[in-house]
C-alpha cells in the first residue's frame, strides 16, 4: 500500500511515518508544509529510503495535494494547526489550513477515487466533561475553542463525503498524546523542559483541568488497526483510560527528575479552558481489537528521558524567533502576573 501522510513533519505525524517505515512494508508520502511546529529533522533518516518520499507543501494548495496523491491508495490526514492557545491568538489560520485544507484533500481523495481516507481527529470536538462520564462516539459535538471548532468542522466535511460522494472515509478521535517529538508549547515538554532548566513551570488556574493521556506511539499503531480494519464511514475514539489531571502530571515530572515543586507557578487560566476530557474506547477494542502498550507511568518516564537524552532537538526549536515570540505573547504576561 501507498499511504498520503499528511503532516508527516509534526509530533504525532512524523511518529507515524516512523511506525510505517519501520514496522509495516508499506510506501510513504509525506506532504508537510514545514511550518513553525513541524521539523523535517524528525523522520530525515528515511529519505533515502526507496519507500519514502517527502513533499514540502500545504494541504490547502491544489496544486501540492494533485502532487502528493500520486499512485497513492490512502490518505491518513493529521495535517493541521493544533494548539488551543495559538488558536485564540489566530483563529483565521486554524480554518484555512484544518477545514480549507480538508477540503482539497477531500476532494482530490474523491476525483482519484481513493481506497480510504482517514481523518485524524481530536476528543476536543466533544467539548468539556464534568466529573463523571466518557466520550463516546455517539456524543454531541459541542466545540468550545476554534482549534476545537476547527476540527469539528473538517469532521462533518469528512463525514459528508462518505455520505454524499460514497468516499470510504474514517475518523479517529483521540484523547492526548504525549512522546518524542513533542513540540515544547504542550504540556508536558513544555514542564519537562523549564523543571531541567529549573525555570518556573506555569500551571493554569488551579491545575485541576483532567485529560486522558496517550503514549503516541500507541495512537500510531491503533490508527493503522483502523486503517486496515475498520469499517468506512465509522468513527473511532482513541483512548488508554489515562486520566489525570494536568498538576498531578507537573508533579510526576518534578519526581522523576528530581526537581522541587516550588517551581511551580500557578497562572491566569486559558480562556474557555476545557474542564475535563475522558475517551471511551470500547468500540475500538471490541471492533478493531486493538489495545495500547504503555501505561501513564512507563509512558511518562520514558518521554522524560527522551528530553534528557534530545537537547539538541529542543534547544533549536526554542531558537526560532517565532517559538520566542509566542512564549513571550502567550506566557509573559501569565508569569509575571502569576495567578490571577
């Protein structure tokens, strides 16, 4: 099979690309507009392998997506701009690469009659959990942030095309994803980074905000099960049952690598901050019969000593002037301020 990776340069793309080169037979296109928080460095080793080819350009340029489809027999889209708070800062770019871009794809997907296309997806299109209950697929899509809205809506243009056009489409919607190659504004190689340079770790409102956690290599191999074995036109949620909440998790990293929790610095809250996600996976268990391989502990540990062991990575995403300038937008005010 010829696989269309889209975003194949990001955090969960470019783990993927490594699954596929490394644990299937299968031959790789990477289309990836190298932006800000993508790096080609990433999967850089397979480019002389006969199996892989690597395509700099946009999901939303016709012209780069009619390249990329070339004898290829499914897509598999994460191409997208993906964090809640560069979403607030820049809500126009979130829809013209996440729902314009699904669209090209989409419809060239449909003029090369494609095998599958499988849209990667997000738990945040559910919205916000109170204390009890899960995710499951047949929840209300109730988006609170325009990545969130964002996602949301290349969803249903995804949905309308296997409807409408008969496209053999998939989604996948996951809970969050942790591991190498994680670029340093999420969470956690965000305090991983700042507790090893002993810098203040800035925790929003009260740290109590819950996500369900997952190893991304786990979520590569569960996407590939539903590439393979899944029926078109379902949705699949991607979960590990790994809740915890975002100060619990501060204070883990602190633990493992042996750093005092006065580092931590409780900050203004993310505006529409999304109190609580949780993924129920059992139909992706039952039907497709996969089940992740790390547990949270194992997981954590293991990316913690990534970051020990990758300075280099990290240290020359910091030095592009636009991570500092959106740190400093986003964060300055928050930590000179604290808690508000």
């Amino acid at each position: 099979m010829r696989i269309l990776v889209t975003g194949g340069c990001g955090f969960i793309g470019s783990n993927y690309v490594h699954f596929l080169m490394t644990a299937t037979g299968h031959e790789v296109v990477n289309l990836d507009k190298l932006t800000d928080v993508s790096n080609r460095a990433n999967v850089e080793r397979y480019e002389s392998d006969p199996r892989y080819r690597f395509i700099e350009g946009d999901v939303a340029d016709r012209e780069a997506v009619e390249r990329a489809f070339d004898r290829c027999d499914a897509v598999v889209h994460f191409a997208a701009e993906s964090h809640v708070d560069r979403s607030i800062l820049d809500p126009l770019l979130f829809y013209r690469t996440n729902v314009e871009g699904t669209l090209v794809l989409l419809e060239e997907a449909r003029r090369r009659k494609i095998d599958r296309f499988l849209q990667v997806s997000t738990d945040e299109v559910y919205g916000s959990l109170g204390k009890e209950g899960m995710f499951s697929e047949e929840s209300p899509l109730r988006p609170n942030s325009p990545y969130a809205a964002s996602k949301t809506s290349a969803d249903l243009l995804v949905r309308s095309y296997g409807k409408t056009f008969g496209l053999p489409v998939l989604i996948t919607r996951c809970c969050n994803n942790y591991g190498a190659w994680q670029f340093p504004e999420k969470l956690i190689p965000l305090m991983i980074i700042r507790a090893l340079e002993e810098k203040t770790l800035p925790v929003y409102g009260d740290g109590t905000n819950v996500r369900d956690w997952i190893h991304a290599a786990d979520h590569c191999e569960a996407i590939q099960a539903v590439l393979e074995k899944g029926e078109p036109g379902e949705i699949y949620n991607i979960g590990a049952r790994s809740e915890m909440a975002n100060l619990e998790i501060v204070k883990a990293i602190l633990a493992i690598l042996g750093r005092s929790e006065t580092l931590i610095r409780f900050v203004e809250d993310r505006p529409g901050h999304d109190w609580r996600y949780a993924i129920d996976p059992e139909k992706l268990e039952k039907d497709v019969g996969w089940s992740p391989g790390h547990t949270f502990t194992e997981g954590l540990e293991e990316t913690v000593k990534w970051y020990v062991e990758n300075r280099e990575w990290w240290e020359t995403i910091r030095s592009r002037p636009s991570w500092k300038k959106y740190f400093d937008r986003w964060y300055g005010d928050r930590l000179a301020g604290g808690k508000k």
